[in-house]
C-alpha cells in the first residue's frame, strides 16, 4: 500500500504543511514499520491490526529501541492511521489501547558558561569560512534557535542596525537581539566574505556553504563536532545544546519565563519550565555537595 503511504506524505506536506523534519520523520517511522509488516507477517499496512503494531514496539524494544524512540513510532503510526479512518481507507484504526512504557526522562545537557567561551572561540575570523563558523556560533548561542531556523535564514532577516534577527517557525515569526560580540561576528561576515562565497549572485541564504549555496543540518552538524573537538570539549555537543544552554543560562541571570518562551518560540510555557526544572536539579546538586550537613 505505498500508494497511501505516499498520499499520508502529501498531505502532511501540503495541507498540514508540516515542516520537512516532522514529515521526514513520521514517513521514516511509517515506510519501516511497512517493511517490517510485510517481512514479519506479509501484509500491507491497511491490513495491520493492534496485535502487529505492538508486535513491532515489541521487536524495536528487542533492538534495544529507547522509550522516547518508541513513543515517536507509536505516534506516527497513530497519526496515519488517524488520516486512513477519516480518508476512508478504514473503518477502524488498530492504534487503541497501546501504550509505551515510559523511560527515565534525561535532562539535556548545558555547557557551562566557560565552554561556551571555549566553543566560541575556536573559529579563527581570519578568512571566509573562519568568519561564516564564527558568526554562524555566535548567533546560534545569542538567539537559541533551532539548527533548523538557523540555516534557513536568509540575509532580509538580519537588521544590523536595530540589532536583531528575524526567526521563522512553522506557525510564528520572532524578533531577536543580538549581543555586540554576535553582531559585530555577523556583520564582518556579511560584510566581508558572504558575496565572495556565493555561486550566484541572487542566493538569498544568510548562510552558505563552501559550494556557495544554502548550509544544510549535516553541514552545519560537522563544523560544530570539528570546534567541539579543537577546544576538547568531553560532553557531546549538538546544536539543541546550545540552545538548551542558551536557555538555561538567560534563566540563571535573571529572565523571566515568559519573555524566554517567546525568545524561544515555544507554543506552550511547560516546554519552557524544563529548564527551571533544570535549574533547580543544579541547585539541589551543589547543594548536597557543598552544604556540611548534606
């Protein structure tokens, strides 16, 4: 049944209008566990009943799946089914009662505040790429973005003179301030450098790569793993790291939570109260051990 497989991506694409990661994600989840039907129990995926899917949770568990993975499989499937019922492909979803144990939920990691120092200057802002890595750093740390966001900038977002960048998500756009060393590292690259990079002369990304045109995740993902090594960073750094420590560290200085979720474009606050949570884990840590009486 990839005829409904490929119909469930168009319309995710086209009148959900999800975002490219979102649809990457649910179809990978969906075209395996069709894989899975078909090699395990030959069928197609119209003819799953509850049984097989959590059959499937089951082998993914076996693989040594964690629960997160599951949960977003579980969900996937959920959502397609959902579309199959209300397309009229079923008269009944097989996603009922399944549920997945939930595991220990894991804090994400933050880099200190002398990482941080330690990350950004690794760039030497000394020739073309040096002065892209070093402003695309700086402006992921000063903003909080998502690596998504980040790359998907394009030069009409940035107002150097107002100090703030323009950030687009699926359902909202955001004004954010950048701090003067960002600025100034986004400005000599904009300046300097970008054009001499180009492949033609009309690319409207912000952030190009060495064939000149629009940086993509994997690009960016090994230029940041490159600087993590060069300042021997041990902790293991992804762009959600610096903007979980972006986070964390505007909390630690004062921010209230309500003018970080709108820096962070959450839609809803209780995503932006993990990093309270965060805070308060911290305290608690040093607490037990440095109080004489802990």
């Amino acid at each position: 049944m990839l005829d409904l497989v490929s119909a469930y991506e168009n319309y995710l694409t086209k009148v959900k209008q999800a975002s490219h990661n979102t649809v990457a994600s649910y179809m990978r989840d969906i075209r395996q566990f069709a894989a899975w039907l078909r090699q395990t129990e030959e069928k197609e995926v119209v003819d799953a009943t509850q049984q097989n899917i959590s059959g499937y949770l089951d082998a993914l568990d076996s693989e040594g799946r964690s629960s997160a993975t599951k949960s977003r499989n579980l969900a996937s499937l959920k959502n397609f089914y959902a579309y199959l019922v209300t397309s009229g492909f079923l008269e009944h979803t097989p996603v009922t009662d399944i549920r997945v144990a939930r595991g220990e939920k894991k804090l994400p990691q933050i880099l200190t505040n002398r990482e941080i120092e330690l990350l950004l200057a690794q760039p030497a802002a000394t020739d073309a790429k040096g002065c892209r890595d070093k402003a695309m750093l700086e402006v992921l740390y000063a903003t909080g973005m998502r690596v998504t966001e980040l790359i998907e900038l394009d030069v009409s977002d940035v107002n150097l003179e107002q100090g703030i960048i323009k950030c687009s998500s699926a359902k909202k756009v955001r004004s954010i301030p950048l701090y003067p060393a960002a600025l100034k590292a986004l400005g000599l690259y904009l300046r300097s450098y970008r054009e001499s990079m180009l492949a033609e002369p009309d690319e409207t990304a912000l952030f190009v790569n060495v064939n000149g045109t629009r940086m993509s995740r994997q690009g960016f993902w090994k230029i940041l793993k490159h600087y993590q090594d060069s300042a021997h960073i041990d902790k293991e750094i992804t762009p959600h790291t610096l903007r979980h420590s972006f986070a964390v560290h505007l909390l630690e200085n004062g921010a209230d939570l309500a003018s970080l979720q709108e820096l962070m474009g959450h839609s809803d606050i209780s995503s932006t109260q993990l990093y309270t949570h965060m805070i308060n884990q911290k305290l608690k840590s040093v607490y037990e051990k440095c109080h004489p009486k802990a």
